[in-house]
C-alpha cells in the first residue's frame, strides 16, 4: 500500500495516511490542528504497534521512509539524517520530538478503507466536528465528549513536544545526565498528600470483560471512619458537601460506580475514555517516562465517582479544576450522556414490553384445543401455520433431547451432518456474549439465546421436510453467524449484524 495524500484547503503540509492489514496510519506536521475526535488517536513513537508498522517501511532504499522525510520538509529541523533501523530514523526521531504527528485508527471500528479518510470532505478533518450533528443529540454529546477529553491531552502534547526537542538540544552526555536526574525524581511522590490517603483507600479501575470494558472499584484498605473522613475532606474541598459517615460514603461510591458503568455502555463514550487514557500514556516526554511512578493509567480518582453519584452538585467549576485525573466539563457532559442512555433504555423497555404486548395478542389468537400430539406451529406469519400446544421453551428441551433430528435436516437438505450439528449447537445449546442492547444501557450478559417459536418451528419443519426457502435462508444465517463468532470471537450483535445483510436472521418477518 503506498502513501496517499489528502489535500487539505489551508494546509501548510498536507497530511500522508498508510494503510495496513488493520490499521490506518494519518502522518501530519507540527501545525497540524486535529479536532477534539482525532486528537484522542494521536501516537507517540512508544505506541506497540508503531514499531511493527514502520517496520513495513523497511526495505531496499528506505523508500516510504524517505518519501515522509522529503514531504514534510524536515531538513530544517536539527533531525539527523542518518538513515538507521527505523526506531532510529529521521522520521522516527521526527516523530519523537513533535515535527510530524501521528494518529492511529483502526479497521472496522474508526474506518473501513483509506479511501474514504483520503476525500477531504470527510468528517475526520472537519475542525467544528459537534456542528456535524444535531442540538442535543447523542451524537452531538459524544463529540462533545471526546472534544472535553482532547482537550487535556492537547496541552500535554505541546509540552511533551517541547521537553523532548529541549532534550535533544543538548550533547550525548548532557542527556544522560538528565536523565539520571529526572529518574532519581521518581522517588518523589507526584500526588498531594491531601489525595494521597484517598489513593491509599482505593481506586476506580477499568477492567476488561468480554462485554467489552467496565469499571469496577479496588479498595486498597476498607473504608474507615478515617478513610470517609478523607474522602468527605477531598469533596468539601471540591464544593460537594457529603456525609462523614462510612455508610453513606460507601453508598455514595457503589452509586457512582453503577451509573460510570451504564455511561460505558456506550460503545463510543467507552471508547473515547480509553483513548483518553492510553494518550495520557502516549504524551509522556522521554524524561516524564524517567520520573513515572507508573499505575495510573486507566484509573479514575473516587472523587470523580462520587462527583457522578452527587450529579456535581456544589462542585467548583475552575477551568483547571481535575476529580479524579478528568476535567469539570468531562464530567458534565458524562452525566448528560448518562440521562441519554437512560431514555434511550427506557424507550427500548416500552418497545419491548409493547412488542411482547402484541405478541400475546397473536398467540391467544393462535392456541388451539390441547392434544396429546406436539403440534409446532403457531399461525404467526410464516408457513404452515396452526396450532400452539407447547411453550417455546418445552419446544427447545424437546429438540435438544432429540438425537434423529440432524440426520433428518442433514437428509432432507442435502447439508453435510456435522454442519446441521454445528447449527444445532449454536441454537440450543451453545452460551453467547448476549449484547444486543448495550447501547440502551442494558448490560450484556453471558447465556444461551432465548427460546423464540420461530425458531423452534423452523427447524422441526426441516426436521419434517416440510422446510420452505425461507427456512433455509436461516439455516444459512445461523451457519454463517457461528462462523463470525467463533473467527472473531464477537459477542451476538456484531455476528448477527454481518452476517443479516446477506441472510435475514428472522426471514418470516418477510412475508
């Protein structure tokens, strides 16, 4: 893949993207002004993946390498020109000390090609990006929300830019030295001793599950009557008032902590706060790296959660005021996002219960006279309708006990056997990453799917012979999905998703 330039109106340098297997890399100048969303995936050159990238640069004659150098002018810079490997290049070192920025994103979630990032049209370059979406829409405080975090990491970039260019200012062993010296630094606490009993009680931690991410709490110590006494000390100072009492602090940080994770229920909110996270890792400057104690990375503070439980009543706005390493405005438009999810959980609730409502209409409609005779089909519309004898729960036990039915299907439609048993594992037995409506604010949970009538009539009419194409169409779905979730290790949305565009999941809905 060679470099594409993108021509910016105004650009003093235009910016280069590379695209790999996996990811797109955006090479930018100094001057560069990246909005609030694209700032949240600037790189440093200690990014994991960075090395492994310029390392596809590396090859006869330097070439993409050289091709960066020669575009973005960096003859002027001081950068030596001595073409090492590439953790010792020019560009490497260019990037290292700010002269070109760079920004990675990734297939499948921030873009699907570089040739929709190379039209300058494009919202990734748009420089008033919560104009793009509607007043008060959930898009428009996710943007505001990533502005919010990026606007942090923005001053800590400068300043890195500018402690690591003064660092290469000196000779070999002036470095060194300040090196040894900003290391010796490390010894020293960097957290006030006013917050430091707080960090000795415990921390908001961002833990990986299969549902992605959720924070949960670490207590270092159990909460005392000295430890709330610390916390209640540290919020009187934020303007909050609260309680002395263990209880009610307690209480106010198991609030806190239930509804930061409801706001991680969004998959983009979830996002842009690691992102935020991992560029308050990537904007360290060579010496900040010497006098890092480390261990703060992906924490919040426990006066940010208790500024969430107590919706930031009586918090001080000061512009430079941080809870919990995040800004005033962060957790402002946190709290907005939050009533969002929220409505958006409890729209998703009446649907569904109205849904189920209608549901019930049709299946009294469709019950006839009990017999001793299983009957399988329901009179919803689909194919054969009928009679309705048995839950979709006794249906599902039914097949599930059934050790005929996938020789059956496997002979009436000509599919290999252990694919019928695949499909059949998937269905009804197999437990899935159940994440349909996270974004609602519904956690996702691990389970088996629920037992749906359309289903259970479909395979028994596969099972009978008496299967219709749209039956197929779904044994199609069911196969393909399996394969996503498996190759991928997905949860069942984005299975279900990819594969819905070619097979419908519920092709009976159809007609």
């Amino acid at each position: 893949m060679m470099l594409t330039e993108v021509l910016l109106q105004g650009a003093r340098i235009n910016p280069l993207i590379y695209e790999t297997i996996s990811t797109c890399w955006i090479f930018a100048d100094e001057l560069f002004e990246a909005n609030g969303w694209l700032t949240l995936y600037r790189e440093s050159e200690y990014d994991d993946d960075f090395e492994d990238m310029a390392n596809e640069f590396w090859g006869p004659e330097l070439r993409y390498l050289r091709e960066i150098f020669i575009h973005f002018r960096l003859g002027h810079t001081g950068v030596s020109q001595a073409w090492l490997p590439c953790f010792n290049s020019p560009v490497y070192n260019a990037v290292q000390r700010g002269y070109i920025k760079v920004y990675k994103l990734d297939k499948g979630k921030q873009f699907r090609s570089s040739q929709e990032l190379s039209v300058a049209s494009h919202p990734i370059w748009s420089q008033h990006l919560q104009s793009e979406y509607a007043e008060g829409s959930i898009n428009q405080l996710r943007a505001t929300l990533a502005c919010a975090l990026s606007e942090s990491l923005d001053g800590r970039w400068y300043d890195r830019d500018v402690e690591n260019r003064m660092l290469y200012s000196h000779g070999f062993g002036a470095r060194m030295k300040l090196r040894v010296e900003h290391t010796a630094q490390a010894a020293v606490t960097h957290v006030s001793e006013s917050l430091q009993e707080l960090i000795e009680i415990g921390i908001v931690l961002f833990k990986g599950v299969q549902a992605g991410y959720q924070a949960y709490l670490e207590l270092r110590h159990d909460i005392d009557e000295k430890g709330a006494a610390a916390i209640t000390d540290r919020m009187h100072a934020l303007g909050i008032k609260i309680e002395q009492s263990v209880d009610k602090v307690t209480a106010l940080l198991k609030q806190g902590l239930s509804m930061l994770n409801i706001i991680l229920s969004d998959p983009y909110c979830r996002g842009y706060l690691f992102e935020y996270f991992d560029g308050l890792k990537e904007s360290i400057s060579e010496l900040g790296r010497c006098r890092m104690i480390g261990g703060f990375i992906g924490e919040v503070g426990l006066d940010f959660i208790i500024a969430i439980a107590t919706r930031g009543i009586g918090l001080i706005p000061r512009a430079a005021q941080l809870i919990g390493g995040l800004s005033y405005k962060v957790l402002k438009v946190m709290l907005q996002i939050y009533d969002a999810v929220q409505a958006k959980a409890g729209q998703a609730l009446e649907a569904s219960r109205a849904a189920q409502r209608r549901l019930d209409v049709k299946l009294n409609r469709a019950i006839a006279p009990k017999s001793n005779t299983l009957n399988v089909n329901t009179g919803l519309k689909q194919t054969g309708g009928g009679g309705y004898s048995a839950s979709a729960d006794e249906l599902y036990d039914a097949i599930r006990d059934s050790d005929t039915d996938v020789s059956m299907i496997a002979s009436n439609t000509g599919f290999k056997p252990e694919n019928i048993q695949k499909v059949k594992n998937h269905v009804f037995y197999d437990e899935h990453l159940l994440d349909r409506y996270v974004d609602y604010g519904i956690p996702a949970k691990v389970g088996r799917f629920d037992s749906t009538i359309e289903q259970a009539n479909a395979w028994k009419r596969l099972e009978n012979g008496t299967y219709t194409d749209l039956d197929i169409t779904w044994l199609k779905h069911e196969t393909a999905e399996r394969w996503y979730e498996k190759k991928y290790n997905s949860g069942y949305s984005e299975a279900h998703n990819r594969v819905d565009s070619r097979w419908s999941g519920f092709p009976w809905e159809e007609e």
